[in-house]
C-alpha cells in the first residue's frame, strides 16, 4: 500500500516520505521492456523480435529505475494536489541513494522530499498610518527655466569669435600640467564641451575675450565648484571626491567656442511644442507649460509617496521564512546550479522580494483585486494612442483594432502589462487607506527622496 506520511523538520519545514510498493511501478516496468523489445534496433535481431530477457540485460537496470522514480512522482504531486499544502516552489529531494533499487529483488521503497511552508502573517493597520505627500509649488523661476531650455534645444548654433557669453558651449582639450602649463607625460588627456556659466565667477572673468587657440592653466577645485567640480573629475577619470586629483594643475586648450541662438516665442515654437492645441500667445504658452510641469511633479510626489508605501508594507509587517530550505533551493532551483556561498550571498535579496511577493498576493487576494481582459486592452489602446499621439494618422482607424488583436496575443506583453496594471491597482488601493500630510519641498529636495528607490 503506497502512502504519504508528512512530518515536521523544523521551521516552516515539513518532510514528506514517499511509500511505494513493488505493484506500484513493476506492472509498469515489465510494460515498458515489452515495448523496448518492440521498436528497438539491436546488431542480429529483426526489428521488432528482441527479446524482453536481453532488453533486460541491457537497459533494464535504467528503465527500472526510471519507473521507480515515476511511480514516487505520481504519488507525491497527488498528494499535493488533494492536500493543497501552501509551499513555496517545488518539493526537494532529501538524499537518496538510488544503489538501492535493485531489478533482481523488486520491494517497497521510501523516498523522502522537503518542503518549505508559507508563513501565516498579518497587515499593518493600514487606517493608522499617516504618510508625507511631497508638493512642488511651480514657479515662475521653473517656468522660465523650462521655457530657456526649449528655446536652446531648438535654438541654431553660431560660432562666435571671442567668449563673451555665459551661455557660451566651450569645445576644451584639458591636458594634466604642472603650474607653468608644461604638460606632464602619461598624464591625464581629454576633450570636453562645457558651458561657461560652469566655471566659477572668477574664472568665468579670466576666460571672457578668449578667442580659439588661447589656453591657460588651471585647478579644478579652484575653477569649478559642487557638483561640476565632481563632474569634471569623474570625466577625467579620478574619482568625484578626489581631493589630491581636485588640486591638479590642468592646461585648458580652447579648441572651438560656440553660442545656441534661441528660438523666439511665437506661433510656430508654440505649436511645435503643441502641436494641434492654437496656442496663439506668450501668456496661453506658459499656462499651459505651468500645468504640464504640474503634473510632472504631481505624479513624482505620487512616486514617492508609493515608495513610502511599499516600505510600510515591508517594514511593518513581519514574516518569517523556511531559510534552510529556500537556500537550498536557490543552489538548485535557477538555470544553473549555485554554490552554497552563493545562494547564501543571494538570500538577502531574494527573501526581500518573496516578503514583497506575499505581502502584495494577499492584498491582491483579500480586497479582489482585478485586470480583467478589457482593461487589459483599453489599457493598451492608450498607450499606443500616446505613442502615435504627436503623429498625424489620420481620419482611418481600423488598423487599431486588428493592432490591437495581435497584441493581445503576446503572451509576455499581456503579462508585462497585468503586473503593471495589478500593482498599480494595489498601490491605489492602499494610498486610499492611509492618511496623509502636505510637506512643501524644492525639485531637488524630492529628487533626492526618490534617489535609489527604484521598486
């Protein structure tokens, strides 16, 4: 009589011992030599005319083997189809010595798998939780700084004769020196392009009536600042907190001077911009530009706020793992085997995104969280409405829908988009259960919230 008998291992871990018996797998067994003896091609027998006895000499020790474990197989995922254990991945095999079997004495035979079972846990109160909703006040600074770097985007470059603009694009071979200017050898070699108004003030003065072919010497702490003073430095290939690379003598050859005509501010810049809106004034322009940077920083503040909620959901709610086990599994569970210091290296990383896996199925779960197939496919009508919105397709739209068929049948797009589509839903979901306060930041300041947390 075949059986399943579960036992406990330890935390979250269970074994399983597999029973099987000689009338389990040896009807099988002897079925399988008669077919082999059947369709195999072997030197001074008839195809067909083999017999079981040297089919059995020859390959029966494998095909019994084969069967035995197909018989355990079956067992066990009946068991765990009738059971329903909640399990993480697939069972693993505890050591078995398959020397075991032997074909000449058929019996009863145990097989023992571990399993690693999915922690029971518990939400935080989501209704007691007060998170900070970042707000950028747009102003007329962000307004004209945006407007500046349209017109320069699209502005015409002239080549003027001497340097004398901050806006000025400077082509520089920056060579390493010593303080008379005398290059060093193997030193430091490099062509940049860089704006004037990133030197510092008193450079900006030294440099202003420079022509092409002019040089001078220089250091960089002492010509550039902040975040340019890293910039240069990570360009030149020192790393951006060198202080001894900071203090370095540089020759700046000036190889080219350059200056971007902006674009004026009328109707033709404003409908390349937008297009099919008849913007028609300065004043409609910046309205309009005013609420579309709005949105941007809306829905930055929106990004950082989901941030906060994917760290309460991880940080507060507390869960505990079958360690031993998914170790085990992550050395033989991927397309190619780890080492044990691997998987040991990896489990940090891994365990935070299973906690996240569970955290979000049971949200999902127990608040029927759906994408149904038509919002799969509205969702997808709209993202190739915004890719071809700035196109003239004109009035025929028919194509769309046939587009949109054999889209549908992408297995991995229609994947990629449910798990964006599910997870925004979640983070909906929460974001309307939680409480939240107005903090006014600067850009900077949100930006550097959002630094580093790409989830």
């Amino acid at each position: 009589m075949s059986a399943v008998v579960r036992e406990n291992m330890g935390l979250l871990t269970d074994k399983l011992t597999v029973k099987v018996s000689k009338d389990d797998y040896f009807p099988s067994f002897e079925k399988k030599l008669k077919e082999y003896s059947k369709t195999a091609n072997i030197p001074g027998f008839r195809k067909g005319m083999v017999p079981v006895g040297m089919i059995k000499k020859m390959y029966g020790p494998s095909i019994f083997n084969d069967e035995v474990l197909r018989s355990v197989e079956k067992k066990l995922y009946a068991y765990l189809n009738e059971e329903k254990p909640d399990i993480f991945a697939q069972p693993l095999p505890l050591e078995k010595d398959l020397n075991q079997l032997d074909i000449n004495n058929p019996s009863d035979y145990d097989f023992a798998f571990e399993i690693g079972l999915k922690p029971s846990f518990e939400l935080p109160n989501f209704g007691k939780e007060t998170l900070t909703q970042h707000k950028v006040e747009v102003t007329d600074v962000m307004i004209k700084e945006e407007i500046d770097r349209m017109q320069i985007k699209g502005g015409k470059m002239t080549e003027p004769e001497a340097i004398n603009n901050e806006e000025n694009v400077l082509n520089i071979l920056i060579s390493e020196s010593d303080k008379e200017g005398n290059l060093v050898e193997g030193g430091v070699s490099k062509e940049n392009s860089v704006l004037l108004k990133y030197f510092t003030p008193k450079m900006q003065k030294q440099l202003m009536g420079k022509k092409v072919n002019d040089s001078i010497v220089f250091q960089l702490d002492k010509t550039f600042e902040g975040d340019k003073l890293e910039m240069m430095l990570h360009d030149l290939g020192f790393d951006k907190k060198d202080k001894e690379a900071a203090s370095k003598f540089f020759k700046l050859d000036l190889v080219k001077i350059g200056l971007i005509e902006k674009r004026e501010l009328n109707e033709e810049f404003f409908n390349e911009v937008y297009p099919g809106k008849g913007i028609a004034s300065e004043d409609t322009f910046r309205t309009t530009l005013k609420e579309d940077i709005e949105k941007y920083w809306e829905s930055q503040s929106r990004n950082q706020l989901h941030d906060q909620i994917y760290h309460l959901l991880l940080d507060k709610t507390s869960m505990e793992f079958p360690a031993a086990f998914l170790k085990r599994w992550l050395q033989s569970g991927g397309e190619k085997p780890k080492t044990a210091e691997e998987a040991e290296a990896e489990f940090p990383v891994f365990s935070n995104q299973l906690k996240w896996t569970l955290i979000s199925d049971k949200i999902i779960v127990d608040n029927k969280l759906e994408v149904t197939q038509d919002d799969l496919r509205v969702h997808m009508k709209e993202e190739v409405m915004r890719y071809f919105g700035q196109m003239n397709m004109g009035e025929d739209m028919s194509w769309l829908d046939s587009y949109l068929d054999r889209m549908m049948k992408d297995e991995k797009q229609v994947d990629a988009t449910y798990r964006r589509m599910i997870t925004e839903r979640l983070f909906d979901f929460v974001e309307k259960q939680v409480k939240t306060k107005d903090k006014k930041v600067t850009p900077e300041e949100l930006n550097g919230l959002q630094h580093n947390h790409q989830h």
